[in-house]
C-alpha cells in the first residue's frame, strides 16, 4: 500500500473512537495488585461490546516503573511485571480478532536510565559517544560549584538536570530517572525506527507518541526566559493548571527540526499495509503550532488537548470547536477530541464531581462524540469513575515524590469490575490493589451498571452505538447555532446538537430527540446534551 492509499480519507482512524488502556490499573489476572496483559486479553470483549474501534495502551514494556513504563528501559519486550512479549502477541492477535485496532504508545524524548544505552553513558565518561546519545552538558565555565548547565526545570518539579559522579549533568525534562535523548544524534533516529518496525510486524496498527513536541531542544539549549520573580518551568503539561497558562518562551519544546522526524516516520508507517496510524501527544501552546504535526506527511492524528482544558462553558467549547476547525483546515488535518487520560484529573471531578460533575461528563462526552473526527475515552469513564483522593502513603507520581504534592494517582486507580467491595473483581485476591480503591464503588462496578439500564456504561454504549451510524457518513463540517450565551448549539450532517452548560432548562429546536445525557422533559435541562434529527 503506497501514500496515495494512506491519505485516501477512507482510514479507519479517521472516524474511530479508541479506548485508553492504563495497564497497571485495567485488569489483574496474576493476582499481584497490578494489571497485566493476560487481564486485558480477558476483557477485550468487553470492550467490544462497549462499541469501541481501538485500544491504545500506555505503556508495557521493560520498565523500573519509575514513572509507570513512560520510563523504557527496553523499547522491544514486555515488562514481566505485565507478562511476555508473548503475551503481548496474544493480546494483538485477540483484539485483531474482536475486530479492534491496536495502538501502542512510543516514548522517544527520553528512555530509562536503565536503557542499555544511558549504563554506557555512565561508564564511558565524558566526550564519549556514548554520552553522545543523551544530553550531557558541564556546569558553565566559571560558575560556582554545582551550577546546572541551565535554568530549565523538570515538568515534574525541580531542576531538569542531575548531575553524575564524575562531574557532568544529563538532561530529563521529567524525571531523574528518564535522560532525554540528543535528537540530534542520527543513532537516536535509527534506533527508534527499529523500534517502530518491531511493533508494526507484531501487528501494531497505531502509535501514541508520547512528549512528541519534546524530542529536539533549541541547540544552544540557552536559559528559558521568564519573568521576573517567576520560577522557570518547562511547562506544566501534565498538570490541569495548564488552563492558565499563557505564551511563554519554551526552548525545551516544539522545535521545528522534530517535524523531520515524523516525515521520517510517517514514510515507515506507509510501507505497512492496514492504515497503520501515529498520533502526537503534543502539549503545544497554540491550536496552529499543534496543526503542524498533522501536516500532510507527519502524523495521522493530534491529541486536541484544548477540549480537555476548556472549562464547563458553552462559550469556551464553541471557541475550541471554531479554533480547532480553522487550524485544522489549511492542513487537511483530521480532528481528535479527548477529555481525560491518566495524567489529567477525571472530567467528573473537573466539572463539580457529584451529580452535577457526572451530569456534564456525560453531556460533554455526547458533544464530543458528535463531532467530526475521532474521540480517545480513558479507561473508566465510561463507568462514570470520579478523581480519587489517594492518601500520600499511596502516592507514587514522580510528580506527587519530587514536589511533596498533586500527582496523577487519582485517575489511575484500577478499575471496579464486580462484586461490593475491593478489589471489585480488578484480580482474584481480596486485598487492596496497587492503589486502594475506594470503599463506596459497589455501584460504579461493570458489573452493576451492565445491571442497570440508567448507569453511566449503558449511556456510553448507547451513544457509541449511535454515532456509528452516523460518524463515518455525515462528513466533516461543523455549522455552530446562535443559542444563546449558555447553549453550545451546532449541526453536523442530520444531527443537530444542544448542549445547555448554563444553570435554567432552555427550550428545544425542533427536531427528534434520539439521544440524551439525561432526562429530557420538552425543554433541555441544565447540564444536559441531546442530539436530535
Ligand atoms: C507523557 C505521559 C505522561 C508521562 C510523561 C513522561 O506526558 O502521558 O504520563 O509521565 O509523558 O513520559
């Protein structure tokens, strides 16, 4: 299959919705308290039937687990904290049969330093080739004693660079234990396009690219300019204050020569027959900046992280729809829409939590499955699974060890599968998971909302079930409707959809209700969408 059948418009992804699987906390069958491959094998029929086209799974390979597997210390085995590389295969083989897609996630900014490659480093010393393949820097010349070689700081909190015995400094934009690559290095590039290929021959249909704006580094790697009384930071991508970020100087990220790379990648991916896809996970600043990773040639997909950070306002997700459509445009780019993942704090829990968060999850979730392009939902949401409050003795973010507070723990407790108390089914023990779970989820379990024709899972499966029928057909052009500062109104193909983010039921637009997040009575509640037609 050549380019021209990959840019044909036809590709699966194009359209599709993909599941995000959290290893650790999806499903347990070994019974250690941790998710495993075998378990998620297990479930995929689940997932089938929850109306879904793919699964992405954040990372499984070989892994100190220092930041749960975003820290690889062998790109090409499954780590057996998760089972065999077997197992992996049975689980492609498994999923491929069920007719769901495989995406798996690639780190390339940076490995573990248990990699192979960042042990040689250490030995070899400085000026070595060796040392070549990450960022090793000195201390500047003439500064004091144990002066980094910059100002930039770890998106994790603290200082981006550690130094070794022998005097030098290694560069991580996360954590100690994750050295950035030198992308510069043309080892690097080489190596991951082994990495890719070992995948994409395993059958992989996809890769979620992890911190893909972050593989190259503004050369001179100079002091990221900050305001006066400001603490440099290299951008909190991981943390929801991102909302209140604004334009800032970034030399850690976005550079233009990372777009080589996934032209270089993109080239790869087309040799494989299937529409084999990549997607950026790409925390950049402008809706522009993220349209040029999904310029023709570079990546299939974006994540639209710009949807998951507005606010519960009518307003704000009309701008983010208009802002992302007009980006997108000039590109040809296809749209993604996404509201949680395992690093941001669950959408319940963003809008309010309670009633009234799970209320506007679902109503938010509707509106974005009515949008063209494709929708990610994280594990969980689908149950309606609200932020937890892990108890810092649980706490294992690099971000919750290097900062004493926040963390990433509460969207990533495992997943209540049956029964009434923990470990709801997640393994076959009685104890506690990895992270407890909390002792009120007897409702939130698969196994009671399959029960219960009002639950959240039945709502997910109903509004996947109808977007399906219209997803792939009713073409990509969104018109937004005058309705009103507190009503998000827009149509796209036969559907019209309202959302009312404000706080008094408003009247409906003519039409047939043929799906709602909630109880509709003539007029539209607050904190409800409908699609109608
Ligand atoms: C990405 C991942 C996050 C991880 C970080 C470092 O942002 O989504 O979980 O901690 O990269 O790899």
């Amino acid at each position: 299959m050549g380019l021209t059948d990959k840019d044909s418009g036809h590709e699966w992804w194009r359209h599709a919705v993909t599941y995000q699987i959290y290893p650790r906390s999806f499903a347990d069958a070994s019974g250690d308290g941790v998710g495993d491959m075998l378990g998620i094998t297990t479930r995929l029929p689940y997932l089938r039937d929850l109306g879904v086209d793919a699964i992405w799974l954040s990372p499984f390979y070989t892994s100190p687990q220092h930041d749960h597997g975003y820290d690889v210390a062998n790109y090409c085995d499954v780590d057996p904290l998760f089972g065999t590389l077997g197992d992996a295969d049975a689980m492609i083989s498994k999923a491929h049969a069920l007719g769901l897609k495989v995406i798996v996630d690639l780190v390339p900014n940076h490995s573990s330093t248990e990699h192979v490659w960042f042990q040689a480093a250490l030995a070899a010393g400085p000026g070595s080739p060796e040392r070549a393949r990450y960022i090793f820097r000195d201390s500047p010349e003439g500064a004091p004693e144990g002066t980094p070689p910059n100002n930039w700081h770890s998106v994790f909190g603290g200082l981006a660079w550690t130094q070794v015995p022998d005097g030098q400094w290694y560069l991580h934009l996360f954590d100690s234990s994750q050295p950035d690559f030198d992308w510069r290095n043309p080892e690097v590039g080489d190596m991951f396009v082994d990495v890719l290929r070992f995948w994409l021959d395993r059958g992989a249909d996809g890769f979620r690219v992890d911190v893909a704006h972050g593989l190259f580094k503004e050369e001179s790697l100079r002091d990221q300019v900050v305001e006066e009384g400001e603490t440099p930071d290299s951008g909190a991508q991981t943390d929801t204050s991102m909302v209140e970020r604004t334009l800032r100087d970034e030399p850690m990220w976005d550079q233009p020569e990372v777009h080589d790379v996934y032209r270089r990648w993109h080239q790869v991916l087309a040799e494989y027959d299937g529409d084999r896809m990549f997607v950026a996970e790409a925390w950049t600043q402008t809706p522009e900046s993220m349209a040029r990773y999904v310029r023709p040639g570079e990546f299939s997909q974006a994540f639209n992280f710009a949807w998951l950070l507005a606010s519960w306002s009518a307003a704000e997700f009309s701008d983010v729809i208009t802002g992302t459509m007009d980006a997108l445009r000039p590109v040809d780019g296809s749209p993604t829409w996404v509201l949680s993942n395992h690093d941001v704090v669950r959408h319940v829990t963003r809008y309010g939590g309670g009633a009234v968060g799970l209320a506007r999850a679902k109503a938010a979730t509707m509106t974005m499955l009515a949008l063209p392009g494709s929708a990610y939902v994280y594990q969980g949401e689908e149950l309606g699974l609200p932020e937890v409050e892990v108890a810092d003795e649980f706490r294992t973010d690099p971000l919750f060890i290097r900062t004493g507070q926040g963390g990433r723990d509460g969207c990533r407790v495992p997943i209540p599968w049956s029964g009434t108390a923990a470990p709801y089914g997640f393994g076959p023990g009685s104890g506690q998971p990895w992270i407890p779970q909390p002792d009120d989820w007897a409702d939130l379990t698969v196994e009671a909302e399959e029960a219960d024709q009002e639950s959240t899972l039945a709502f997910y499966r109903a509004a996947l079930a109808a977007r399906r029928t219209f997803a792939t057909t009713a073409g990509d052009d969104v018109e937004i409707l005058d309705a009103g500062s507190d009503v998000l109104s827009f149509r796209r193909g036969p559907v019209t959809v309202v959302l009312n983010c404000g706080t008094d039921p408003v009247a409906l637009p003519d039409g047939e209700v043929f799906l709602a997040s909630g109880p509709v009575d003539g007029k539209l509640p607050a904190d409800t969408a409908v699609w109608l037609r």
